[in-house]
C-alpha cells in the first residue's frame, strides 16, 4: 500500500508511534503501540480501515461521530480512508502557549485550532489533565468556538491554570476534546497535548562592595555594603525577598522586599553589614526566594573578598 507514498509527518502520540504518508491526495497512517495492546480514541472520518502487516483487513466503526482505532499492538498497521479535512484540523490542535512558569499564580494557557473544511464549524473545546496534576488548579476547562472555512481560533483568556508549589516541573499532560458541529453531523477530536512547565526566571546579582567610611581604620566596628541587582527574565509579575547575613557570626538575617517586579525589570537592594576588620568572617551569604513559587538564589562573598575590600 506505500508503495509510491511519501512521508509527510510523524504524529505520535499517548505511546502510539504514528508516521503519516501521502499517497494519490490519499492520507494513509502507519501506526503501532509502544505498551502493549492498546487503543487510540481518535476520529479521522467515518470510512477508517486497518490493514495488519500480512494484508487482514477490517473496518473500524464509528458511534455517534466518535472512532476508536482498536487492537493496536508492537506490530505496525497502516490505517486508511482517513478524511484529509478532519486529519489536518486536528493537527492543528495544539497549545499555542508553549510554558507556563512554577510560581503560584494564575497564567493564561492559550489552545489554538484551525478548519479546514470549507464550510463553517462550531463547537466546544475541553481541557482534561492527568491525575496526578491533582494541585493544578484551573479555572473553565471549556471554550466554546465558532470558526469559518479556512479560518484559525485561539482560546485566548478561557483557559487559566495555576500551579501548585507541589507539582513537578517538566512536561504537563493534557488531552484536547473537541466537539465539532457541521451541517453534515457532529463528530469529535481528541488529541494528546504537553505543556513546559518551568521555572521562573530571576537571578540575584553582586553589583558593588564597598566599605562604609567609618572608624574602622582606628580599629573599630566598620560596615561592607553590599549592592545587589535582581532581574526579572520571565514573562510573568514576581515579587522576592533578598536576604544578606554573616555566616560565622550572629545569625542575624537581614532581609530587602521587592514586592513587584514586572517582566524585564530589575530592583536593587542594599545590605550594611558590621564587620571587625580584626576578625573578618569566613564568608557573607546573600540569598534570593521567590514569593509564590519556587527560586532560590545564593552567593557567597568569601573571606579574601572581604579582606579586599578594607584594603583598598
């Protein structure tokens, strides 16, 4: 049956390997399961054929405008009569945001889909993510749409979710169920979709030390200031606390708020800290915590850099 055929993508999804090729303006789907004997819920047009690999043939029903692509297993079959319409509008399923950042806010998560049939379709759109996600909490898991041939659709504000500070980062795994209404019948498209997770982007920098003019050169108490920089690198508001404190002395933490820090910006914070020159700490540590997620940031400002600084 491929003979002549050209590969034109690989599709797979949920553990099923999938490698579309096109044949004489005919869609055919070579396809196996990568965990056994398993099923694809997946709805391609109403005349779907599965060939096996010694030339069995069987049609694969479909109930309500719902297919089931059934028995597949570790050998591969090729799946044919697929409607190149419905093929194409459902690749076209995807999350238009490509991450959301680990930070215990609400963030728009956008799901975009194209018609490529030449009449208008209308619908709905949910959301369904795994179980273990059970701390993801989102508000609607639904959009309504209504698109014109040739026409492209994004959920924009529907979809919102909101992390957890116990979920994972990494992929997050979600399942699009789209509801599809023409004049010809209703039918229904479920693709697997994943979603980056990452961490928020801010950094804590070392901008100046300096040692505080004082009576430190007679021998007495003297001050390091120390300036820091954060910067905010991601797409999202953040709000930080910086921390400086002398490590081998008195556990004294002190502590700077930047309680807003829009995308692209940056706060500076500074830290007096007295110090003997006659015995200098080992090191200072100043650290970063993000409030409403999960950075951390440390530097270390060790003893020869300290000595430096009253020498100079």
């Amino acid at each position: 049956m491929l003979d002549g055929a050209e590969s034109a993508e690989e599709l797979s999804v949920q553990g099923v390997r999938m490698y579309l090729f096109e044949k004489d303006d005919e869609s055919l789907m070579v396809m196996w399961s990568e965990s056994g004997r398993s099923s694809l819920p997946v709805y391609w047009g109403e005349g779907l054929r599965m060939h096996d690999a010694v030339g069995n043939c069987r049609d694969l029903p479909s109930v309500e405008g719902e297919t089931a692509i059934t028995g597949l297993d570790e050998s591969p079959c090729i799946v044919s009569g697929i409607d190149p319409r419905l093929l194409r509008t459902w690749r076209s399923l995807r999350f238009v945001t490509k991450s959301i950042e680990s930070r215990v806010v609400e963030q728009p998560v956008e799901v975009g889909i194209e018609n490529h049939f030449d009449k208008e379709i209308f619908g709905t759109v949910r959301l369904e993510f795994d179980e273990e996600l059970r701390h993801l909490q989102r508000r609607a898991t639904a959009a309504e749409f209504r698109i014109g041939p040739g026409k492209s659709w994004s959920s924009g504000g529907a979809f919102v979710l909101k992390p957890s500070i116990s979920d994972t980062l990494g992929r997050i795994a979600a399942r699009a169920v789209v509801r599809i209404n023409t004049n010809e019948g209703s039918f229904t498209l479920n693709k697997a979709l994943e979603l980056e997770m990452a961490p928020a982007d801010l950094s804590l920098e070392v901008t100046q030390i300096t040692a505080h003019p004082g009576p430190y050169r007679a021998g007495g108490p003297g001050e390091i200031v120390v300036k820091v920089a954060v910067s905010n690198g991601g797409s999202l508001r953040a709000a930080a606390g910086v921390y400086a404190a002398v490590e081998d002395g008195p556990r004294r933490r002190r502590r700077v708020s930047i309680p807003r820090l829009e995308p692209g910006e940056q706060a500076e914070a500074e830290f007096r800290i007295h110090v003997d020159p006659g015995s200098l700490p080992r090191r200072i540590w100043l650290g970063l915590r993000e409030i409403h997620g999960r950075r951390f940031a440390n530097i270390y400002i060790d003893q020869n850099e300290i000595r430096d600084v009253f020498n100079r």
